[in-house]
C-alpha cells in the first residue's frame, strides 16, 4: 500500500507517524511555541529525531471557535517554514484549506495538501488536481471551526462520514486526482459529539470499505479530556492509547504532538502485529 506524493511513495505496510508543527499563535494545544521560522523549523528536527515519518505544518488554527486567518498572514507563518523543511528529507504536508496557500506551498516543494474542507472550497481542487502527484488528505467536518461545536452533528456519524468521504473520492478522482494520492480523515472533533468520535473509533474499518488509507487524528483532543478528565496539557497516555487504538483499528497514518512516545507504543504493537502473520 502507497501513498503516493509529489516527491515520495510513502509506503503503508506499516503504520506512519504525521508530526504536528503549528506555526501559530493560537492552536488549541501549542499555540505560539513556535513563534517564527527558526523556532518551526528546530521543532520539525526535533520531530524527526523522536521518529516522525511526516511532517504536517499549519498556519491557521481550526480549533472550535478559532477566528479565520487572513491569506497573507497564513503565507507568512506557513512559506518560509515549508521552504526549510523540505530540505529535511520527508514528505511536507501543509495543512490548510486556502487555494492559494495550496498553489505557494506545492511551489515550495510541499508533498502533501491535509484539508479539513476536503478540497470544497473554491479553487482547492483545481490546485491539487493540476499538481499532478501531490498527495492528498480528505477529512470531513460538520459545519465550520467558528461554530461546529456548539451544533455538532445528530445520528449515525460513520454512516454521514462514509457517504461523505466516498462522494469526495468520487467527484476528485473525476477530476483527474488519482486513487493512489488520496488519504481519508473522518475528521475526530470537528462538529461531533464524544459519543460519535469514539463510534468513530469503535467502527473505524467500516471506512476502509472505500478502500482508500486512513489518517486518524486523536492528539489531544478535547474527548480525550471529557472521558480522562485530563487537561490538554496532561493528554499524552490518552493521546497514545488513541492512536493505537486508531492503527489497531486500521488505520495508516497517525497525526500526533507526541511524536517520541507514539514511535514507542507502535513499536510495541507491530511486535504484537507480526505474530499474527
């Protein structure tokens, strides 16, 4: 199984590791640790000693009630540390839902585009589709950043996921955007209740029926804290034990802060995994 990107086959036999770097001042978890370039980058090394495999940078926050970022200061927290970084010798995702910022960054040498809007907004989809190979990740959410907690979605959240998803594949590989670059996000936290993110998880593998790699974003997440009663600063066992879970559950790609302890815990699932071979 491969994940295909603009300049590497990320090969899934094995679970990947997607290390977080929020070049923001408001991210719900790290906001402003990275204050600029510098800071960013030494954090994406740093990542990368610990074991990620991928390395996902953002310039705008999509926490619940997150304000929108203007294009230009997205661009500014985002380019400079995507020129650095892809010097570092692994796929590049940028996370972000803006065309233009899309276009600068695959400029920039960017591998991957991870959109929360699932390439819905204008001109997102043209930018991926005439990329070529740039990789690609889908995540569904119910509603936008600014409200989508306060009415999170009602009934059956995998089945309103599943459809979602498969229409999004669907309408992009329509236009042209091939099977082997997409990667699918059910969206953990965005519009859904507790309940329905762990439903999530519990009956993750009915997603894998679209027969597309899943990306499972767990990190400190704020159902983490409703059933540990756990601050987001003092998530990292529940995070991990998350992420496990996600990858014992089927999925490819982990999206996490915690790079260095995440490695470790897969490390001990994949010796349980292979003796089931």
């Amino acid at each position: 199984m491969l994940w295909q990107t603009a300049r590497y086959a990320v090969d899934l036999t094995r679970p990947r590791v997607m290390g977080i770097v929020n070049a923001t001042p408001d991210s719900f978890s790290d906001g402003g640790r990275h204050p600029d370039a510098r800071a960013a980058l030494a954090h994406c090394e740093q990542l990368l000693a610990d074991g990620a495999d991928i390395l996902d940078i953002g310039g705008e926050s999509t926490r619940p009630g997150s304000p929108p970022v203007a294009l230009d200061e997205e661009l500014a927290r985002v380019l400079p540390v995507v020129q650095g970084a892809v010097r570092l010798g692994v796929p590049i995702s940028v996370d972000t839902c803006k065309a233009q910022v899309m276009q600068a960054a695959l400029d920039a040498g960017a591998d991957i585009i991870n959109d929360i809007q699932a390439l819905r907004l204008p001109g997102s989809a043209d930018v991926v589709a005439r990329h070529g190979r740039c990789g690609v990740c889908l995540m569904h959410m119910h509603g936008e950043p600014q409200t989508m907690q306060t009415t999170p979605m009602a009934g059956d959240a995998v089945a309103q996921v599943l459809r979602f998803l498969q229409q999004r594949t669907l309408d992009l590989q329509r236009l042209g955007i091939e099977k082997a670059r997409i990667v699918l996000d059910s969206g953990i936290g965005f519009g859904k209740t507790v309940e329905q993110n762990f439903a999530l998880l519990a009956r993750q593998r009915e997603l894998l029926d679209l027969n597309h790699p899943l990306l499972a974003g767990w990190s400190r997440k704020s159902s983490l804290g409703a059933v540990t009663g756990r601050a987001v600063g003092d998530r990292l066992v529940p995070s991990v034990a998350a992420a496990v879970l996600a990858v014992e559950h089927g999925a490819r790609v982990v999206r996490v802060h915690d790079v260095r302890e995440t490695v470790a815990a897969l490390a001990v699932w994949q010796a349980m995994d292979a003796q089931r071979a």
